[in-house]
C-alpha cells in the first residue's frame, strides 16, 4: 500500500512544517519589495500628515487666522523677559488691552489676589500666592448655551522672553478675536482670558476660574500653549468625559492631532498648565501645545525668532475652528459619561467608545488565541515552537528600551550638558540612532530565532505580546489600549486569513502587508511624538514602541529572509548571512546616526551648555553663598560651587540638596518685617505682620522656624486677606510659610495664628525675597559665549533673607 497524499499545506515544499511562514509567496524578492514599499509609502503619509500647514502672510483674508499678523503681536509681547510684577509685564498687559478694546471688545483687567493651581509651590510646606492681572475680553453671543474661554498666559518665565511660551498662545487669541469680530457674532459668549503669574504658580487662572463673574457658570475652555518652538500642535489633554468634546476636535480642528494616550499619560504626571485651576473648578475643555524644540524652554533662547511660524498657525487654524464650532454648539450637552479613545490617522482623527476599551482587549486575545490554534493545527508551528516564539518574543521587548537607553547614557557621557537640557539642540539624529538601534535588536533576535522556531511561531508570539500588553493597557491606561490591541487585532485577522488561503498566492502577503499598515498608521505617530513629549533622557519608550511595531509587522519582516526550514550546508550558511545583513545594517546605521548628531549637535555661541547658579545672602549673619541645582557643575559652574549641602535656611529655594561655595557679601537689603500687632492668650500667639521688599523683587516669602514637629505648630494663616492652608507638610515639621510672587510695593500682610512650646520662647520667622540677574554682584564673572541658562524657575535668582526672633 502506498503512503496517503500529503496534506495541500504539506505539498511541494519538502521542509518541516514548523518551519514555514503564514506568507509564502512564489516570488520572494517581488513580494518583499511591494510590501516594504506598501509600508513605507504608508508611513510617508503619516510623517506628512504630522507636518505643520505653511504660514498664512499678514495679507491673508480677514476671517483666517494669520501666522503672519500675529507674529507681530509675539514680537511686541516678547521683546523681553515679562515676569508677573515687572514693569515689562505691565506694559505686556498695557498693549493686550488695547488690542483687544481696538477691536470693540468689553476688555477689563482683574486684579487681585490669588493661591496656586496644581503642585507647583515653592513655599516648603505652606502656601504660594501672587497677585495677578489678568486680562479678561469677551464677545457677546446672540442667543448664549454657555461661554467658551480661550484662554493663555501673558507672562514669562524669569530667564527668557517666552516668545513660544505663551507668546504664541496669548498671539494666537488676538488673532482669533480679530478674526471672530470680522465674521458674524456666535451664538454663544466668547470669552478671552490672558492669564498673569501662570509662570510662577498658575495664580492667575485661579483667580478667574474661582474668582470671577463671567467665570460662576462654568463652560468650555481651550487653554493654548507652547513648550519648546516647533511641532504640530498636540491636543494632550481633556477634562473627563470627554467623548463629546473629542467628537467637536475631531470634526472641527483642521489639523486634529491628539491621542487618549497621551491624555492618560498627563493625567498621572505632576504637570500642570492654566488648565489645570479650570479643572479644578469643573469646567470643560481642551488643551493643546506644540512640544518639539524643547532645548530652548524657558531659555533666554525662548525669543520670536526661534518660533516655527507653521506651528503657530496649526495653532490658530486649530483655535479659530474650535471657538467656532463651540461658538455655535449646544454647551449644556458636552458631558458625554465616558472617555473617548482616539488617536490621528492620515487626514483625520478615529475616536471611539471608551468603553469598547475591554471588548476589543479581549477579541484581540481570543483572535490570536485562535491564530495559534489554526498555525498549530495547519503545521505551521508545533505547541512547543509556538510557546517559545512567545516566550522569545519579549527578548527584544525588554532589550529595545535597554539599549536606548544605554545609548543615550553613553552620549551623555561625552556630552554632558545634555543632562541639564529638556532634550538637545537638533535631536533628530539621535532619534534616528534609537530607532535603528530597535531595529538592529529586532533584526538580530529575528536571524538568530527564525529558523529554530520558526516564522509563524515568532509572529504568532509577537502578536501575543500585543495582545497582552494590550489587556495590561486596558487596565492601567484604558485610552492607550489602542496602541497593542488594534495592532494584535488587525495581525491576527491577517494571520488567518493568511492561514485560509493559498498559501503561495498573492492574498497571504496583501493581509500581512495591510496588517503592518495599520501598524504603522497607529504606532508610528506614537513613536514620533513620544520623543519630544519625554526627551532623549527617556528614549527607551519611544524603543518600545518601535519594537512593538516590529513585532506586528513580522510577516513581513519575514519576506526580507530566504524562504523558511530545510536548508543544509552552503545554503544555509548563506541565508544566515542574509538574514544577518538587516541587523548588521541597523547596527551600523545607529551608530553612524548617534555619530553624526555628536558632530552636528553641538554647544556653541547660539546653542549654548546650560548653567544654573544662583546667590543667597543671609543679611543677618553677611554670609553669601552661591548655589547651583547641576548635579554635575559644568566647568563655568564648577568655578562658583565646589561641595553639596543640604540648604536649610532658605526655605523658599526648596529643601533639597544644592550645590554651595563661598560667595563675597553684596550690600543689599532683607526684606522689613513690621509688626503691627501682637496678642498672645495662653500657648495660643496671633502676629499680624507687614513684610515690605526694600527692593524690585520678584517674590517674597514668610517662614516659620520651628525646632521641631512640636515646637511651635502653627494653626492658621491669613496673607492678603486670603486664608491660607497650614497643613504641616514636611516631616520634621521645620518650616511653615508662604511664597507670595509679584508682591505689591507696599507689603504683604500676614497673620499667622500660633500654639506655643510650652516653655515659651521667641518666635523665630525667615524673610526673603528674591529678584532676577547675578551681573554686578561682587565676585560674578559673566558668561562667556557657549555658556546658556537652564530653563529653570530658579535660574539666576538673587535671594536675600534675614531671621527675625519674635
């Protein structure tokens, strides 16, 4: 009796059915350069579809937004550095006002007194204030649901003139008002608020989304911001329940680029913005930023020309049709119940139900539950092979942001500036250098598990990891469970419909290359993104994802290898060397990338090494100190600071460890501290305090020393009329106080309720202020060319303080 006919999977190929693929084209080489092609030309469209739109000129028609005409506001606002206080914010403000009233708008300016939004204080255990200007417009609305609030910040970090940040916001709304009040009014009030302080302690949003009148009913806000100078402009952040609001982004903003991802991600970080004292207050909202050039943040380098003039226009493209559509929207039906997932494709933005989140985790396990059992039961693959392909799969998951990360550890190592800096000066290149170094790792572990496992294992593996990284998404961040479970959905639809067709004919490689696609499309803009929102110092994420869509792109990784299993001798020497030359390639072409960014990507004149130093003067004692944040000087730096301490009795500069050396004594004041009023009753003392700057400074501050947690313990707080929280925040209980930011001429009073030790003994208070710039203090030599300022809230502070016993 002869042997029974082999199976149609098992015929004409001679080679161990584990060893086979889920494509087998006849034409190899064809197959795999169609398929690349197919991929990368989707990829180009991604890329294309992330660029910036071109700036519209000044002459551009009255009801567009014009990049051209409010560049000329970034120019007027951003001459110079604008803190809240200074006499350059008042004249900020000063030429807001008119604009807005030149363009008949009921324009007005809140002035008071406000506490802190967010986790921003710098008061060591007590409270921050400020007193804030805000600059408040509105257009009526002919029939009103509800207000939309356009909101950015006028002011400026101390250390740079903010012409990205938030020139580009606060320009962005001049030109969308000019623009509305050209058109027809809206049925609903827009509102324009240019908020002070956000720099210092996003007071001024407090103020008005606590605080002010036309804020009581609550409404849409699109807060609008800017953290480096180029880029397109990110939605990355919703209030909750954000399905309806997504829907109007979706449909309105010409260029919707946002992801759910990203709104989980911000959501646990301790950032805040404007948005946040909204939140705060229960509104509704957007906010939106472009994020790349983040080497110039807060920088003196933060100035009109560094501005990518598109981004500023996919701002206000993105603005304009949002005030629009909520212009004329039902606001009192904007509360959905749920999250949208969401996510930009070419020409557009997919959003669906949150709540298809876990539905579609699960289908994507049970899909490639079902692939596994397919491959296994057509020979592709024994049980055996298919849990190694899984358990093989995670090598260059985990190895991937490894290696990026080393990478990156070693670029630090010859250029250590970069540890001080948000992300480098020209980043693409080491991007680059970190995606083909998760290529080489990919390409590698591939050659080197391919032919002992197999083709279809490794997908089917890969896909797995997907899959379940998709489930471990659902649970912890539900809207970026879309990034692994889409993929590991659309690779196991590919991988059967693979499995059900011919297997050398055209339709096994057409699924796995629209498979890969819909990889690129979703994964892809992640990896692109995620550079710029998380710096260089975390280029293993962006790794991650690279190799996660590697993985879903398998099949056709494949078609780049001889055909699967059976080879012997010289054959088999020779498709190893093959499937070694992609590695090899990625491998080289890491290096050379990371290479070339250390030659191009260097400090100079107009990119300079940033430095941090500050000065602190005890007046009391005349001991100065210099004070640095770097955790390794810089050789400018090092020239001020040579030791570490921790610095106690400076309690408004923070409680960590600083860099410190010896620094000659300046002649100037401590701040005065009045008493106007002192009653003691028992152990229970009430001072009421006037604490008056002796010079133009940007902050003041107020603390209470206590030996101890049971020394003196302090039990309520009144500054500027406001009351204030008291709770003992640091363990020790040494210091409570209060940080009060553009403080007024004249003081800031202060009553500060105390219960006594039981002893008695005086009160001991800290008072210091600080102002801006070192140049003319004894000892300061200026920096030379190729030496910067870090983007930082406390960079060139000069702080004076002075202990008063009570």
């Amino acid at each position: 009796m002869g042997a029974p006919p082999p199976r149609p999977e098992e015929s004409a190929v001679g080679v161990p059915a584990a060893d086979r693929a889920l494509a087998r084209p006849r034409h190899r080489p064809l197959a795999a350069l169609a398929a690349l092609l197919a991929l990368l030309a989707v990829g180009a469209a991604v890329l294309v579809d992330l660029r910036t739109p071109a700036p519209r000129p000044a002459d551009a028609p009255a009801g567009e937004f014009s990049a051209g005409r409010a560049y000329r506001t970034v120019e007027t606002i951003a001459a110079g550095p604008h803190v809240a206080g200074s006499a350059a914010n008042d004249q900020v403000r000063e030429h807001l006002v008119g604009a807005l009233r030149g363009l008949g708008l009921e324009t007005e300016v809140q002035d008071t007194v406000a506490d802190e939004a967010g986790q921003l204080s710098g008061a060591a255990a007590g409270a921050t204030l400020a007193r804030v200007r805000n600059v408040v417009a509105r257009l009526p609305g002919t029939a009103p649901t509800g207000r939309v609030f356009l909101v950015a910040h006028y002011d400026s970090v101390q250390s740079g003139p903010g012409g990205n940040d938030d020139g580009a916001g606060t320009s962005t709304i001049l030109e969308v008002a000019r623009a509305l009040t050209a058109g027809p009014r809206p049925r609903n009030d827009i509102v324009f608020v240019l908020t002070d302080a956000e720099e210092a302690c996003l007071c001024g949003a407090s103020a008005f989304a606590s605080d002010h009148p036309l804020a009581a009913d609550g409404g849409v806000v699109l807060n609008l911001e800017a953290r480096g100078s180029t880029g397109p402009v990110i939605m990355f952040e919703t209030s909750r329940d954000n399905a309806k609001l997504v829907d109007v982004f979706g449909r309105s903003a010409p260029h919707p680029v946002g992801t759910s991802f990203a709104v989980e991600i911000y959501r646990a970080l301790p950032n805040d913005t404007d948005f946040t004292a909204f939140l705060d207050e229960d509104f509704v909202g957007l906010n939106s930023a472009y994020i790349d050039g983040g080497a110039i943040y807060h920088t003196p380098l933060d100035t009109p020309a560094s501005m990518d003039r598109g981004s500023l226009q996919m701002h206000g493209d993105n603005a304009l049709g949002l005030a629009r559509e909520f212009g004329r929207t039902d606001l009192t039906a904007l509360r959905a119940g749920h999250d949208a997932t969401y996510f930009p494709v070419p020409g557009g933005l997919v959003r669906y139900p949150g709540w298809l989140t876990w539905p579609l985790a699960g289908l994507a396990v049970v899909a490639v539950l079902g692939l596994a059992w397919l491959t296994r039961r057509r020979g592709r693959a024994t049980a055996g092979r298919l849990t190694a392909g899984f358990g093989l799969a995670l090598v260059p998951v985990l190895a991937a942001p490894l290696a990026a990360q080393l990478l990156w550890a070693g670029i630090t190592t010859i250029r250590p500036g970069y540890a001080e800096l948000l992300d480098p000066y020209r980043p693409v290149w080491y991007r680059l250098a970190v995606v083909a170094s998760a290529a080489a790792i990919l390409f590698a572990w591939y050659a080197l598990t391919r032919r002992r496992v197999g083709p279809a294992a490794l997908a089917v593996g890969g896909l797995g990891w997907l899959a379940l990284i998709g489930v471990v998404l659902a649970a912890t961040v539900p809207g970026g469970a879309y990034l692994a479970t889409l993929p590991a959905l659309a690779g196991a639809v590919a991988g059967l419909v693979a499995l059900a067709t011919r297997v050398d004919g055209p339709w096994p490689v057409v699924a796995v290359t629209l498979a890969g696609a819909v990889a690129v499309v979703i994964l892809l803009p992640t990896v692109v993104l995620l550079f710029p929102a998380l710096g260089m110092g975390m280029g293993g994420v962006a790794a991650l994802f690279a190799v996660l869509l590697g993985l879903a792109a398998l099949p056709v990784v494949d078609l780049l290898h001889p055909a699967a299993g059976g080879q012997r001798g010289l054959v088999a020497a020779r498709a190893r060397r093959h499937g070694a030359l992609p590695a090899v390639a990625a491998a080289l072409a890491a290096l050379v990338l990371a290479g070339v960014g250390l030659r191009v990507d260097r400090f100079d004149a107009a990119h300079p090494v940033p430095t941090h130093l500050m000065y602190a003067l005890d007046a009391g004692t005349g001991q100065a100190r210099w004070l640095s944040h770097e955790e390794e000087p810089q050789p400018w730096t090092d020239g001020y600071v040579d030791g570490v301490e921790t610095v106690e009795d400076f309690p408004g500069l923070g409680d960590g460890e600083l860099r410190i050396g010896p620094a000659p004594a300046a002649d100037l004041p401590a701040p005065k501290l009045e008493v106007l009023a002192d009653v003691t009753a028992g152990r229970e003392r009430t001072l009421r305090l006037r604490l008056v700057p002796q010079r133009p400074v940007r902050l003041a501050s107020l603390h209470v020393e206590s030996a101890g947690p049971n020394d003196v313990q302090v039990t309520g707080a009144t500054v500027a009329g406001r009351r204030v929280p008291v709770a003992q925040r640091q363990s020790d209980g040494r210091w409570w106080g209060v940080v009060f930011h553009a403080p007024p001429a004249e003081g800031i009073e202060v009553t500060v309720n105390l219960t006594l030790r039981p002893q008695g003994g005086p009160v001991v208070l800290r008072a210091m202020d600080a102002s801006d710039g070192l140049d003319g203090l004894p000892g300061f030599r200026p920096r030379p060319a190729g030496v910067g300022v870090v983007g930082s809230h406390s960079s060139e502070m000069l702080a004076v303080a002075r202990t008063y016993p009570l």
